[in-house]
C-alpha cells in the first residue's frame, strides 16, 4: 500500500527548551537613551516641530489625500485609476498595527492562510485554490499574490516575509493582477510596505514602549520600538530603526498518552508514550527584534542614491493551531516546536534626471533562513491503525517509539534589478518603461522523521539523511527578465487611456532528492557528488509570455472619477518532481474590472469602490503524486465576481468615520477530477473531486470592518476614544468536496477593539484592547496530513484572542 504523500509544514514552533535557538535581548534602552539625548540636538538642527504621520491631523479641515507610488509615478490615491486601498502611518499606529495579521484585516480583499508568524500566504480577491497552495520545495510554483518593502519585491518560493510594521510610511493594497508593473508574483495582486525614508531637512526621533498581554495568556510580553532621522548635512541623512518585541502565549500543550498497538494482535509489544517533557501552558510565545537603516546622500539638486538595510530575527514557540477536539486553545502535542525566521534585505535605490526625464534604478539581495520544528504525531496514530506501518524492531527485542516529527530548514536567497525610466507627469503624453531580473533560490531540507531510526538493523530511513523515512533535499533556482512599458495619453483634460505590457521570460530548475529509502536506488535515483542519498528530482522549465492591461479613466466632475480597467495576470509552469506526471502549465488571470474615485464635501468624504469580474484559467493546486511528493495541477478554469469599497467620512471636527468591505464569490467553472493511472487528473477515466460551481477556498464572500474615532481637546490635552469592528463570513477549507466535508467550513464571526488615551505636546498615552469580547473566529481550517487520514480532528487557526495593552510614546 502506498503511503499518502506528507502535507506542507503546519506553523509549528519551538518548546522553551529550545534554548539553542534563542537570543540574547538587544540593549535597545541604550538606543532610547541616545533619542532622548538627541533632542537637544534637535533644537540646533531645526526649530520645525516633528512632522512623521503618527501625529493627528488639524482637526476641522478637509481628510488628507494619501499619496502613494502604485504606478512607479507619485500620485494622491484618488487620483489613481485602479482598486487600491492604502494605509497610512496614522492608520496603522491607531489600529496597534504590528505585523501581518494586523494590516490584513484592516484590507477587505486580502485574505490569508496561516500557520503562525512569518508562515502565512496572502491572496486577493478569491484567487486561493487552498490545499498545499503549491508553494514550498515539494510544490515550487510561485505565489499568487506579490509582496514589496518600498521597490524591492520580497515574494520567495515559500510564505510570506512577516515584517514588523514600524515607523512604516504606507501599506499599499492592490487588488487585481499588477503584472504589468510588478511581474509573474503578481497574478492577482500586490501588497507594497512603504518605509519612512531618511529626511537631511531637519532631525526627528521618536520611542514607543508597550506592555500587553493576552486574556487567556500567562505572563504578559511587551514592546520597545524607537527611530531617529538625523541630518549628516543638508543633502544626506542617515534614518536609524530598531524594536525588542515579546509577545505571550495563548495556546496549552496540556499531557496525554498514547499506546501504539505495534502488533495489532500481541499486546505486549504495545509501545506507551507521554508528552511529559513538552507540556506547558500558555506556550506559544514569541520572540521579535530587528532594525532598518537607510542613507540618503543627494550628490546634487538631481541625482540621489539610497542604500538601505533590513534585519528581522524571530523565534515563536510552541503551536498557533489549536484542536478543539482536545479544548479551547489546547493542544497535545509529543514532540518539539518552533520556527526560526530570520532575514535581511539590502538594498540600493538610485534616482535622478537625465533631461526631463525620471530615472530610477532599484536592486536588492535578499537572504532568509527558515528553521521549523513540528509535531507529526497524529500521522502516527492514523497509520498506527494499518498492520506494519508502525513497527520498526531495534534490534534488542523492542520496538522504537514510532511517534513522527517533522524537521525543515530553508534557505532563501533573491536577487533583483529593475531599471526604468518616466516622462514628465505634465506631459499629455506619459510613459514609464522599464527592464527587470531576478534570480531566486529555496535549499530545501525537509525530514520526517523517528528519532533512532536509523540506528535499528535493516533501517528504513533515507541514506544519509539521519532519521528520516522520507525527505526531501532540493534546490530550487528560478530566474526571470522582463521588459515593461506602461503609456498613457490624455485624449481630453479629463479623459485619459492607458495602456500597459509586460513581455518576460523565464527559466526555473529543481535539482536533489524526495522520496522513501525505496525511492533512492537506481536506476530512477542518480548517484551525485552532493550532499544526497541520490538524485531522482532533475527537472528544468523554461518559457515566456505577455501580461498587458488597457485602462479609461473620466474625471466627470472636479474631484470625481469613473474607470474602466481589463488587465491580465501570468503565473509561470514547471515540472513535477514525479516521472509520469504531466508538466503543471501556466495559469493566467483576466480582470475586468469599472471603479470610481470620489470626494465629496469639500473632501471631507471619499467614497471608492469597484466592480470586478477575474477568469482564471489553469489554476495550479498542489495535491499528493506517487511515493508521497506534492506535485502541482492544473484543477481547471473559475470565475470570480465581486464588489469592494472603502469610505472615509470627516462627521464633525471630532469625529472621524472609515469603513472598507468586499463580496467575493468565487466558483470553479469546470470539473476538478482524480487521477488515471499516470497520477494527472484525468476526467475521462476519474471520478470528479470538485465539480463545477464549487467555491474556491480561503476567501469569505463577505469581509468589512468600520472604524470611529472620536477626538476632542481638554485644555492642553487632546483625548480620543476608538471604536472598531470587523467581520467576516465563513469560508471553504478546501477545493475537494471530500476534504472540505471532512474539515468542515469556518464559521462566520465578527470582532470588537476599542482603544483610548491623551495626547500632550509631543507625548501620546493609549490603552487599548483587541478582539474585545474574546470571540473564537476561525481564519483557517488544517489537518497534520491528508484530510482523508487526519481530517478527522481538523487544527485551527484562530484570530488573536482578547489581546489588551498599554503604550505610551514620544516624538522629539
């Protein structure tokens, strides 16, 4: 019988007594000490008070226009012809936001698949086809959606970079395909973190120090984070970042026992384990700390370049799913937990004049190392259940304890450079064109495993990969080019076409080893001078194509604006690592999509929204191929139509009222079938899985959150209450009928957060608490393998539990 293929790694973390792979605390106070003996400085460099967004606006004028950089030209985001959603550095510091799961709620259509911090997948408008998502060194296909810091993309073959969100200027969302401009990571969508960059006008500093704590949690965690701009002269700056971030648990790993029934028929060679050693309340805590420093040197009234840094390290222990069939926010679990994340980027922006024209060159080197440690135990007790499957003699009369962990270490490394050039924005005539590489690799080892296995005679563990019963060893390295244009006319002053095309090529290569110890003899398994048992995966996928997009805006009125946009998105294809099962093709995605832009009231209000209709055609979906390897696809076409808007309401001189919301239904369009006996789907001789008219999974049909904010003046102090909601509808787990039935859907569930404080000349005092009322909403559905074999006790993703602090900051 063939053994089920293993699932991707669930978000699992370290025990505390992973002590090996944690850090000693940063002395960031000295950090807060130099800003607070830079104030005094700050007088003899300017006497302008401190501008940065974290401070309120005037109260009683007009809402202020977020500018934002989403077609590589600087425009106010009313003016921008496409569906995107900005967050804006007040936004985010009102809404505590300190992470991903932060801002993804605050963006009606992005959604997001997690299995604790830095291991989560961000799609857009439905377009998740779940299961694997095909991504990670068994799949290898691309991400659906991209992610940038400032010019730089940092979408990799794995999970999404976690970057802390401090002294951060904007988050941009936008929603649709951005191929064009953003290349093949971009099919439907693009997420861009916009950093504060370093000012030589005048010197700024600022801290925060928070101190938090989760309802149910234990001890509690807390927050320093602190910046300064300084002026070196007055055409270079130097712009310094740094936060010490620990966060508490939430989730048990309360005590249990197992008995393996190794001989089915002979109790005595039963095998009874606890998980004495790995019980801990509240284990799930998390450990966080980086910085960013950038330079900005203007060689004169023209030319600039910015070389730039970034660091994140971050430890999280312990399991971010938990198993209601053992309790609320519970777990048994037998085995060790963490992930290690940490990661760089440098990077070096140019930007200057070459006549009237704007140059920009942006390149950037990327590195992330990814350590994960996670329980596979219940893998064990299902196949516990089959004769054979777990027994495994030592040699002394005895049995090994069977119980499976799973171990893997990814290291990602990305390359970029794009050069482009932009006609004057005057112009009625405007073009920006451009030349893009990359080159990107994931050295994956992922092992599952039994500790001594390969220490017992006649050992089934995977040469020369210690314990393991089955591996995988393999080197990923996907290259791409492109070139881009992106040309817009103004046919009347109010009237403008656009046009946009992306021509790109590229050439993706999987090299090494997965498999059983049966997988790694010849002649399917090729003797190599690396580190491998044998090479069996040795794959390479080459190819090229076009997105292109046309665009009609008409600004009917002043401040009013109606578009028409059909863009298209590429995602590439490659090989499968199985022989005999087809190449997965490229999926595409067509866009047609009518918005507006308004402001209303003297700009005390705007109202956006769009209509959207996605074909998306060849969706690639990973799902298990012989000897237990993931290979990815092609589940078919599906069809999605929606409509998202957000609204920005200046009530009165103190009150201020925002809220975003999207519809998405998203369906399949023709038959997902299984497999003929070559392992592709196959609907001629398969049964079919997931017919036509199925949802797609992960996304909610309906998701909108609503904000008020009441601001007011006491004298010399300015208090403000908060108040915020957000809901969203229950969503599919996943693509397959038989899967998604037997994990169940998540259910609708809606939250609350509140927050309070006073502000005094350059100091703010907040209190805050989130997900007020404690609700138990469900982000995600799991399962520790199949769902045919563990969808019985299904894991969940939660939303963060009742989450209350305090923060207190100043700006000098």
């Amino acid at each position: 019988m063939k053994r089920p293929r293993k699932t991707r790694k669930i978000g699992k973390t370290a025990t505390t007594s992973e002590q090996g792979f944690r850090y000693t605390r940063s002395p960031i106070a000295l950090f807060i000490s130099a800003l607070a003996a830079a104030s005094s400085h700050a007088q003899s460099v300017s006497n302008t008070v401190s501008t940065e967004a974290t401070t309120a606006p005037e109260r009683g004028t007009a809402l202020e226009e977020i500018v934002v950089t989403a077609t590589k030209r600087t425009e106010g985001v009313q003016d921008v012809p496409i569906s995107i959603q900005a967050l804006s550095e007040l936004k985010l510091t009102q809404h505590q936001v300190e992470d991903l799961d932060d801002y993804v709620k605050l963006l009606p259509s992005v959604s997001f698949q997690s299995y604790g911090p830095s291991q989560s997948q961000i799609f857009f408008r439905g377009i998740s086809s779940g299961g694997d998502g095909g991504t990670g060194a068994h799949g290898g296909s691309l991400p659906a959606s991209g992610l940038y810091i400032d010019e730089v993309p940092v979408t990799t073959i794995g999970n999404s970079v976690d970057m802390h969100a401090y002294d951060i200027a904007r988050v941009e969302a936008l929603a649709g395909p951005q191929g064009t401009l953003f290349g093949a990571s971009s099919l439907a969508g693009t997420v861009r973190v916009i950093t504060n960059q370093p000012d030589p006008t005048h010197f700024s500093a600022g801290y925060d120090v928070q101190g938090d704590k989760f309802g149910h949690g234990g001890a509690g965690g807390g927050m320093v984070e602190g910046y300064v701009n300084i002026p070196i002269t007055d055409r270079m700056a130097l712009r310094l970042v740094g936060f010490d971030e620990k966060d508490g648990g939430y989730i048990s790993n309360v005590p249990a026992t197992r008995v393996y029934t190794l001989g089915q028929t002979d109790p005595s060679i039963d095998v009874t384990v606890n998980n004495r050693q790995f019980v801990a309340n509240n284990y799930n805590d998390v450990e966080n700390r980086g910085g960013r420093a950038a330079l900005k040197i203007d060689l004169d009234d023209h030319w600039t370049i910015t070389p730039s840094a970034i660091f994140q390290d971050q430890i999280a222990n312990g399991s971010f799913l938990y198993n209601p069939a053992v309790g609320d926010l519970q777990v048994s679990n037998f085995t060790p937990e963490f992930n290690k994340d940490r990661w760089y980027q440098a990077a070096l922006t140019i930007e200057g004049k070459i006549s009237d024209w704007d140059v920009l060159y942006a390149g950037g080197y990327f590195g992330r190392s990814i350590r994960n440690e996670a329980d596979y135990s219940f893998y064990t007790v299902e196949y516990d259940k089959m004769p054979g499957f777990t027994e495994f003699p030592n040699g002394h009369g005895g049995y090994l304890d069977p119980t499976q962990y799973f171990s893997g270490h990814d290291q990602y490394t990305k390359q970029t450079h794009e050069l482009r050039v932009s006609s004057p924005a005057a112009y009625p005539l405007r073009a920006v064109a451009g030349l893009f590489y990359q080159r990107q690799t994931d050295d994956s080892l992922e092992s599952f495993g039994i500790p001594g296995l390969a220490s017992i005679p006649n050992s089934p563990a995977v040469p020369d990969l210690g314990d393991s019963i089955f591996a995988t060893n393999v080197l990923l390295v996907d290259r791409d080019k492109a070139v881009f244009t992106d040309v817009s006319y103004d046919i009347l002053p109010n009237l403008t076409l656009t046009g946009g095309i992306r021509e790109f090529s590229y050439d993706n290569t999987d090299y090494g080893f997965s498999g059983y110890a049966s997988n790694a003899v010849p002649p399917g398994c090729v003797p190599t001078t690396r580190n491998l048992p044998c090479v069996n995966t040795n794959f390479r996928a080459e190819g090229s194509g076009e997105t292109h997009k046309v665009n009609l805006s008409w600004k009917f009125l002043p401040e009013k604006m109606l578009y028409a946009t059909v863009s298209t998105g590429f995602r590439p294809g490659g090989a499968n690592h199985t022989v005999g099962v087809n190449p997965y093709q490229p999926d595409t995605l067509t866009n047609y999509e009518a918005g507006w832009k308004t402001s209303w009231l003297g700009r005390h209000l705007f109202f956006n929204g769009a209509a959207f209709v996605e074909d998306w055609n060849k969706l690639q979906y990973g799902i298990p191929g012989p000897g237990g390897v993931i290979n990815i696809y092609n589940a078919g076409n599906a069809r999605v139509k929606g409509v998202e808007s957000d609204i920005t309401w200046q009530a009165t001189h103190q009150l201020t009222l925002s809220g975003a919301g999207t519809y998405v239904d998203a369906r399949l369009t023709t038959n997902f079938c299984s497999f003929d006996a070559n392992y592709n789907p196959n609907c001629a001789t398969g049964t079919v899985v997931a017919p036509s008219g199925t949802p797609l999974p992960i996304q909610p049909h309906l998701k909108f959150n609503g904000t008020a904010r009441y601001s007011f003046d006491v004298r010399n102090y300015k208090p403000f209450l908060q108040g915020a909601v957000l809901h969203q509808s229950g969503t599919r787990s996943w693509l397959s009928d038989a899967a998604a039935n037997e994990l169940g859907p998540t259910p609708a569930f809606t939250t609350f957060d509140f927050s309070g404080g006073i502000a005094k000349d350059n100091w703010t005092l907040e209190l805050f608490i989130q997900n007020a009322f404690d609700e138990r909403g469900q982000l995600s559905r799991n399962t520790v393998c199949v769902p045919a074999i563990c969808g019985s006790e299904p894991l969940i993703y939660p939303v963060k539990p009742q989450f209350f602090g305090v923060k207190f900051g100043q700006r000098f």
